[in-house]
C-alpha cells in the first residue's frame, strides 16, 4: 500500500502552481507585472511624451539619462528614487529615457510593478533572472508607505537582493512624492511614542538611503510653466500669441490651484482641442 504522506505529497504537487516561464521579451519593450496567477502582460503602446518636451526637471534629466545608459551599456548604475511635488513629471520622465534609450539599446526593458503586488517582487525577479540577455527597469510609481505597512520589507528584496542578490540585468527606478517613503507626521508619531525613538523609524526611513540616486522635483514657478506650454505648442504646431497664452494659462492654473508640468499639459490638451490640432 502507497505511503498516505507520498500521496498527499503528490497531490499538493500536483495543485501547486508550475514555475512561470520567461515570456518571449523580443516581443516588446515594456510589460506589466500582474499576479493571480502570475503574468508578465506585454505593453503594445506605451504612454509617454518625448524626452526633450520635459522642461524644467534639467538635472534630474540628465542624470536618470546618464545612469540609465551605464545600466543598458552593462555598466554599474544605481537603483534611483524620483521623489517631490505631484505633476512635476517623476513617472513620465522615467518611461520617456526608456523610450529615448530603447532605440539604440533593443534589449533594455521597462517593468512596471504595482504597489499593491511588492509581496511578489520575489517570483518576478526569478523571471527576469531567466533572461540574461535583456536589461530592465523595474518601475514601481507613487511609493509610499504608513506606519504599519510591511510591502516595504518586500522592496529589500530589491534594493539588497537578499541571499541571491539583485540579478544584475534588473534596476529598480521608483516614485515618490516622499523623501522617506513615509509621511513626515508618522515618522516623528514614531518617534515621540517609542520606547527607543530612533530605532522605532530607522528601519523604514533607511529604506529610501538604499537607493543610490536621489532625484528631487520641486514645484514649478510661473516662467517655468509658461515656458513648458510653449515648448508644448512649439513641438505641435499650435499658434497662439503670448497675451493671449499668458491669460488663458494663467486661469487654467487658478481654477486648479495649483501649478506643475502636469496642469501645464491639461491646459495644453485643452488649448489643442479648441485649435483643432491632434496630439
């Protein structure tokens, strides 16, 4: 008679899952993570805008740009956190160098992974181990996390690499709108209730010292955003004369109060529209 423990362990192989393979990544530049069950979705079109009509974020521009080549080259690069004010262009710049690079570097990747499935950034860096030859950008965009969240143990994972190590063809590139990845006001609650007040954030606030780039996006002044709706019309063909911009931009920025690349483009897609000009 079979060993009832060889058949319950027989079943249970049965049930679980078998290893993802690696997809066929000649087949696209960029995928999505998604889990249940796990997949990696190719990304036909991916949504971005040109490199060079991202104005005023120079530095960071050009120092994301440098490291991401190093990284396609083969070379050493950091992981990098693009982090500061919401619609100043962190996201779109990171799938914009992709873009900008893909052409030139056809195995470099770009990985989008959602906060929410961090717990399983373990089996999708198994997959991409799998694949040598191509180099990826893991993306994971608007990171955060409050003061009892654990998904940012599952970032180590990446950041450190663990016993394995992070594969070498794999960069994490993340973006916040915070410097620590956790709210200013939780991380002095911590500090002030905690039996050992340093010890109580150090864990969580050193989480953000593990990426070697810092990248920081502050809010655009007036000539700036300005000056980002006219490289807008500039790159389009939309005509329209300065009093006339100045005035419409300027109530487009009241009525949302607030003023960034991000409310810039909505103005601009709005300006479009009413000149009949497609984007």
């Amino acid at each position: 008679m079979d060993d009832p423990m060889d058949r319950i362990a027989a079943a249970l192989e049965r049930m679980a899952p078998a290893p993802l393979e690696a997809p066929d990544f000649a087949a696209a530049s960029a995928f999505v993570w998604q889990t249940g069950p796990d997949r990696l979705e190719p990304v036909a079109q991916v949504a971005r805008v040109p490199l060079d009509l991202l104005l005023g974020v120079d530095r960071s521009r050009d120092t994301l740009l440098a490291n991401t080549r190093q990284f396609a080259q083969g070379l050493p690069a950091n992981n990098a956190l693009l982090w500061g004010a919401r619609g100043m262009g962190k996201s779109s710049l990171v799938k914009a160098i992709h873009g900008a690079l893909e052409v030139e570097h056809k195995a470099l990747k770009i990985v989008e992974l959602h906060r929410e499935d961090l717990p399983s950034v373990g089996r999708l860096l198994a997959v991409l181990r799998q694949a040598p030859d191509a180099r990826f950008i893991l993306f994971c965009d608007d990171l955060s996390f409050s003061h009892d969240d654990q998904h940012y143990k599952s970032l180590k994972a990446v950041l450190d690499g663990g016993i394995e190590g992070r594969p070498d063809n794999v960069i994490l590139y993340a973006t916040s709108n915070r410097r620590h990845l956790m709210p200013r006001d939780m991380i002095e609650n911590e500090r002030g209730s905690a039996i050992n007040p340093s010890e109580a954030v150090e864990e969580k606030v050193s989480l953000s010292d593990r990426f070697g780039l810092w990248l920081g996006f502050h809010a655009c002044d007036q000539d700036q955003y300005l000056a980002m709706i006219r490289g807008y019309c500039a790159a389009y063909g939309v005509e329209i004369d300065d009093d006339t911009l100045w005035a419409e931009a300027i109530e487009w920025q009241a009525t949302r109060g607030s003023r960034s690349g991000r409310v810039a483009w909505q103005y601009f897609c709005d300006l479009a529209g009413r000149r009949g000009v497609a984007l």
